[in-house]
C-alpha cells in the first residue's frame, strides 16, 4: 500500500488526511483505533473479514471498530479521505453513546457535510464529542424543549463571546455528557452546539465588522474567535466573503451615500447578501 499527503490535523496523530494511489489493493489489516472515514474523493471497495463489501463513492463516511480485520482496493483515480481516530479510553469515557463506533457501516448525504462542518472547531475534542452525536442520529424533538436544555440555550446567548465557550465547558456547567448534550440539542435546535456557537459568532462579528473602525484582529478577540485567521476562515464558509472583503465593500458603499451617488439600500443590499437577510443578523437567536 502506498499513502501520501500525511498530514496531521492540528497537531494530532488521530485525525489524518490522507491520499491513495489508484488501483492500490490493501493487504488485510486491522487498527487500534476506532475509525470515522470521510472519502471527499475518489471511489473503493472494501471487504470485511466474514462480513462482506461494500462500493464506496466520494462524499461517503464510515465508522469501523477497534480491530476490524479489513482491506480496501482504491479506485482508478485515486481516493482523497480524511480518517478520525477514536481510543479505546476515549470510547469508554463516553460509554454508550459509543455505539455508533462499534459498527462498520457507510452511509453518504447530509450527514458527510455535517461531520465536516464538525471540524470546523478549534478543539478537536469538541469536533469528535459533535460527530458521535450526529452518529448516533438524531429524530426531531416533539413539542418544546426540556427546561434543562432552555438554561443550556440562554447560557449559550450569555457566553458565546467568550473564547471558553464550547460544548464540554457548556455541558459541565449544566452537568451532562458533552455527546448526550450535542445529541439533544441538535434533536430539538437542528445544530449542534458548536454550530450554534459559531454561527452566533460570524453574526456578530458581521454586524462589528460593519459598525466600527476595530482592527480585524480585535473584532476576533471580541468576538470569541481564537484569532484573526479563525474568524477568517469561519466567515468565509458561512458567509462566503472575509472580513476584510466585507468592510472594504461595506465602506465603498458608505462613501457613495456621503457623496450622494448612491442609496442606504447599497449598504442595506450588502448586510442582505452577506447574511441571507437582514432579520437573520438581528434575530437568529430565535434560532440557536
């Protein structure tokens, strides 16, 4: 077998990406690990020791238990995948909320975009504690939240400024598992929390972005972020443009009042496209 493009995703041996040669056939092998696949490109097939095959595409994602006796054989074109490694002592910490990982199974759709945008964290903790939830699926709650995951949602408003907001210090506060928290959250908010607190962040960081002079730099430190680049990154996957992109666009179309060429609904057309609307920069709370 032939692998290249290691790379380690910050800074732990436990999430790779890596990229397969084409036509590669793996020798039968097995990991100490519990496994997450994310294939992003590419195709294989890969059998398992008395269990069968399965034919996998991109934009696929599976889960193998520790010790799964297994082998894959890479498509013509080569396989891009990104693997998330899970320990038995972090398997038996979360105890049977693990259920998910100790199944070999694949499955494609929304959830691959779900389990991606989970890594969008800056602690990888968190990013793993969040997929198991969306693993373990999640049925829409019926009628109103419990009270408990009220508090859990009106602390998460309080405190999503500040950097140490995160699903296991949320969680600890309200004295839950983290995975139990993700998972009833997103049955009853349709995100998890960590995209709950990122999504509050971008919006505020739009509306200080566009409201003041602050260096970008303190628009992060205000916001939560952990630094520039992070609110950088996050707001050009939600939003699509960067912060300096906006208040460059934002300020053209102020001078262009000021001078009278053009309208408020220029600036208001730009916190429209940006955001989806202009309720959804006020109101999203509503939401979250």
């Amino acid at each position: 077998m032939r692998a290249h493009d290691f790379d380690e995703v910050q800074g732990l041996v436990s999430v790779v990406i890596r990229h397969y040669s084409g036509g590669i056939r793996q020798a039968w092998h097995s990991h100490d690990e519990a496994l997450v696949t994310v294939v992003t490109h590419g195709s294989v097939r890969e059998s398992v020791y008395g269990r069968g095959e399965a034919v996998i595409g991109a934009m696929s994602v599976g889960t193998k238990p520790i010790g799964l006796r297994h082998t894959d054989h890479f498509g013509p074109g080569g396989v891009h995948a990104l693997r998330i490694g899970y320990s038995a002592e972090e398997l038996r910490i979360v105890g049977y909320m693990s259920k998910p990982l100790e199944q070999w199974a694949w499955r494609s759709g929304s959830l691959v975009r779900v389990v991606l945008a989970s890594l969008l964290s800056v602690d990888l903790a968190e990013a793993k504690n969040e997929i198991i939830a969306v693993l373990g699926g999640t049925e829409a709650g019926s009628g109103d939240p419990p009270e408990w995951l009220r508090r859990v949602r009106e602390s998460i408003l309080d405190c999503f400024r500040s950097p140490d907001a995160c699903l296991t210090a949320i969680a600890g506060a309200h004295a839950v598992h983290p995975v139990y928290l993700a998972r009833q959250y997103r049955r009853f908010y349709r995100e998890s929390v960590g995209e709950c607190i990122r999504r509050l962040r971008v919006q505020e960081a739009f509306r200080v972005v566009t409201a003041s002079d602050l260096s970008l730099a303190t628009v992060a430190a205000e916001c939560g972020f952990s630094d520039q680049a992070h609110m950088t990154r996050l707001m050009h996957v939600l939003l699509g443009t960067t912060p300096a992109a906006l208040r460059r666009r934002f300020n053209t179309a102020v001078r262009y009042v000021q001078d009278g060429t053009g309208s408020i609904s220029q600036i208001e057309g730009i916190r429209d496209s940006e955001t989806g609307d202009e309720a959804c920069a006020h109101g999203s709370q509503a939401h979250c």
